[in-house]
C-alpha cells in the first residue's frame, strides 16, 4: 500500500544525505514536480502495490458462538482461517494538500474481495433423547462495497520528509457468505449471524495492514543512505531543500543536488542560483519534470578536477604516427633533429576545472588544458615543450535509461607556447595536426565517458520512459513518463 508514496517521496530522487557545509540551505539546485498525470501514475501503482500487500492475507479471529435453545441444547458454531485471497478495485481518487495542510487523502471505492474461511456446528442435547451433531466445511464469503480511505501526513524534517499516517478507514457495505461441505444447507442460517463480526475482522486487519505499511515506509526513509555514490571519486548530495510544494495536482520538490568528493571533507565551491520556480506544471504533460541548474555539472567539474582525476597519458592514437618526431619533422624541425624517430606520449591534465554554461539550444563548455610533449628516449621519458590548448566545445545530454550522459563536440580551439627546451615554434604550425588529434582521438575519449554519464538516483524498480530534453537558460529540463518495474514486500 505505501509504495506509491516512496514512489512520490523517493523513487523521484529524494533520497535524504547530509548538506554540504558551504552550500546555502536555501539553494536547490535539482527541482522535482510531480505531474497531475505523475499523480494518478502513483496513485494507480499504490492500487496494485496495496492489492498484492492484502491477497493473500489472513485474518487472525477465530470466532465463536454459542447458544441455548430450550428443548434442543446447546448450538456451538465457529468460524476460522478467514483468508483474503482476492480484492479488486473499481475506482480510486487521490488528493493533495487536503485543506491546506499538506495532508495526502487516497480513496479506493467500490472494492471487492474474495475470502475463503472453515467452519464447523455441533449440537448437544440432553434431554429424553440424548442427541449429539456435529459438521463441518468449508465457505466462500463475497465483499461488495468496500471503500478504504487513508490520509497521510508529509513533513519536512532535517534535509529528509518525515510519513505518518493520519486517518485509516476500510468499511464494508455487503458480506455475501456461501458455505460448501457437509449438510451446508441446513446451517446457512446460523452461519449468516457471523457476517457482523466478519465485517468487523476484514475492516480492523485491512486499517492494520496499510498502518503497518506506512510506518516501514517511513522507517525505511530515515535508514536510507546518506549519499548517492556515482564511482569511487565523487557522490551525489541529494538532501531535500525546505518543504514540498503542493500546487492544484502537483506535487514539487527541490533538493540540494551538487557533487561532492566522496568519502573526505572536500567540498565544491560555492554556488548560487536564483529562486525562480524551475518546472511549470501547467506545460508538463508527462508524469515528471526534473530541472537540473548547470551548477549541478559544474559541481562535478570541481570536484574530479581537485581529485586531480582530469587527466590523461595518450600512448594510442589511431594514427599512431602523429606519436613520432617523424611526424613533426616539417612542423617543428628542431624537435625531430633532436630526437630522430622516437616514440612521443602526451600528457594532457586540465589547467582549470571546466566551465559549463547552459543556453537555449545546448550547452556550452570551455575547457582549458595544458598538453606537455614527452619524448620516449630508450627507457627515459624526456618533457619537450607545454602547450596551452583552450577548447570551445558544445555539448548536448541524452537520457541512457536512467542515466543523464552527453556527447561533445569542438567548436574552436586555440593554442599558445608555455614553455619549450627545444626552441620557439609557432603554434599556427601544428594546428592541423592537433585539430586531427582533437578529432580523433581527444573527443572519442571524451564522449566514451560521457556515453555512460552518471546515474540519476531513481529508486530501484523505476525507470525513466519517452524522456525529453529541454534547454533553458542555465538549467536543463527533463520532461519524462515513469514505469514502474518493481515490486516491494511491505507484508
């Protein structure tokens, strides 16, 4: 019964850690809204979530009766193993904010359920005729008209969401009880004064499942973990930024949603973005919007660049070639002079963390590196010159399943000498061969690892579907459907 709700409060990111100590606690940078058709999504999950926690679920009365009658003796009946094996769902409403408390109000109406149970009759007399009867069987009992009603409190505590239930209700309007086995029809009457305490059983065990349910969610939503791992370098800082939202039929969200270092005191620096609203409800059409601010990347930039993780050796270039002074020997004569036909490596590492920023049509980065050309002399690695290379790149996301990757590509690059033990040179020289190098080799790497992107923390047994990607200014909009592939035991 209480999946949905971790659908609303977790499987949409909301996945309680600690606040950077430098950031704002005001500042979100990752917002959340869950859609009027997002809603009844979770509304319908929750249905077949709370079906699965009843069928089959046992009633744990055993119920009897006794009575006098004058003349026959005592009547004994009993009732026992009233299973709910089957229930159905006519129709259902959810309703957020209810009257303006924040309060969560979900109605199941029309329901039915299938329950089967044992029963046993024995009568003993005792008068000029000592009689003694005994039967048993087994009976099918038909609920009609069953409405469950639950109200669930959702509050903002300490960067997480604290879930209580309110109100539980489950009445039952008919009990239809047919009994199989033995003389049946003779004791269908006698049978039929046990529909009140039936009633009464499936009404208080349904109320006490879906209370139960509810308090293990909530129990699972404070040990969740504190942060959400994307390799062994960074984590992902998802607390949740003040209270929800709620609007019409929407349900809003803001978390923290920066890079930090994993598993040390290193922080990003700090980062500021505006309050403006990030997700309109009245132009979302799919399920969920997700609105990631460009500090969130920028985060992540700042933190591989201080784990000094933004470097690479090229040994291996398709065109191995471009990897021996041989190559360079009309470029830069004095370097193929000095070496004659000697293997190279580059050793490129970032001069400064890159710098994204997000437009109306994609993204734009600026990445500044520093290339040193080292020579392979025999068994000494011999640095000949740094070249200071500053790439103008575009770049455009991609949803891999619930990953958010992206794909680069150059714009314009621009080259200057840092420094050289092999002389000047002029770097219009060699822009050719690093305009070859870059294309070949620099942005395949690049878009290798940025294929695979990074995990966007969706709970387990959601996936994201018919995703779209909106460009807005400094944020990225992910317009997208859920399907739920899951399932939770909460029994």
């Amino acid at each position: 019964m209480a999946t949905v709700i971790y659908f609303i409060l977790i499987a949409l990111f909301i996945i309680p850690t600690h606040t950077l100590s430098q950031s704002n606690d005001d500042d979100g940078f990752v917002s959340l809204l869950l859609s009027e058709k997002g809603v009844n999504f979770a509304k319908d999950v929750l249905i077949e979530q709370a079906i699965s926690s009843l069928a089959p679920l046992q009633l744990p009365q055993i119920i009897t009766k006794s009575v006098r009658v004058p003349i026959i003796g005592n009547i004994n009946m009993g009732i026992s193993n009233i299973t709910i094996f089957q229930v159905n769902v006519s129709s259902s409403s959810i309703t957020l904010n209810n009257n303006n408390t924040g309060e969560i109000s979900i109605v199941a109406s029309g329901a039915t359920a299938n329950l089967s149970m044992n029963w046993s009759y024995s009568c003993h007399s005792w008068g000029f005729f000592p009689i003694q009867i005994a039967d048993k069987g087994e009976a099918s009992i038909q609920v009609e008209g069953m409405d469950v009603k639950l109200n669930l409190g959702l509050e903002y505590e300490g960067g997480t969401l604290k879930l209580s239930p309110l109100e539980c209700g489950c009445f039952v309007k008919d009990i239809a009880i047919i009994l199989d086995g033995g003389l049946s029809w003779l004791y269908q009457g006698f049978i039929n004064a046990f529909e009140g305490q039936i009633r009464s059983a499936v009404e208080s065990t349904v109320n006490n499942k879906i209370r139960e349910g509810i308090l293990k969610l909530d129990s699972l939503l404070q040990t969740l973990p504190k942060e959400v791992p994307v390799d062994d370098i960074a984590s992902l800082n998802v607390t949740l930024i003040n209270k929800p939202l709620f609007e019409d039929f929407s349900i809003g969200l803001e978390i923290n949603g920066l890079f930090t270092a994993k598993n040390s005191s290193m922080v990003p620096k700090y980062y500021h973005k505006n309050s403006l609203p990030s997700v309109d409800s009245r132009h979302l059409r799919k399920m969920l919007g997700i609105s990631l601010h460009e500090a969130v990347f920028n985060s992540a930039s700042d933190v591989y660049f201080k784990a000094d993780s933004l470097r690479w050796i090229v040994e291996k270039v398709p065109d191995q070639s471009y990897l021996n002074t041989n190559k360079w020997r009309f470029i830069v004569p004095q370097l193929y002079r000095k070496y004659p036909n000697d293997n190279m490596r580059l050793n490129i590492s970032f001069a400064t963390p890159p710098i994204l920023k997000i437009h109306s049509e994609e993204i734009e980065a600026n990445i500044y590196s520093d290339m040193i050309v080292e020579v392979l002399n025999d068994d000494e690695i011999i640095p000949v010159a740094c070249i200071s290379v500053i790439v103008k790149a575009s770049c455009y996301a991609k949803i891999a399943e619930n990953n958010l990757g992206g794909h680069i590509d150059m714009e314009d690059f621009d080259l200057s000498l840092k420094w050289s033990k092999i002389g000047n040179f002029r770097m219009h020289l060699i822009e050719s061969v690093m305009r070859t190098f870059i294309k070949t080799a620099a942005l395949p790497y690049a878009n290798s690892r940025l294929t695979k992107g990074f995990p966007l923390p969706i709970f387990r047994g959601f996936t994201l579907q018919n995703a779209d990607l909106i460009y807005r200014k400094s944020k990225i909009m992910i317009s997208t459907d859920i399907g739920f592939t899951g399932s939770y035991n909460l029994k």
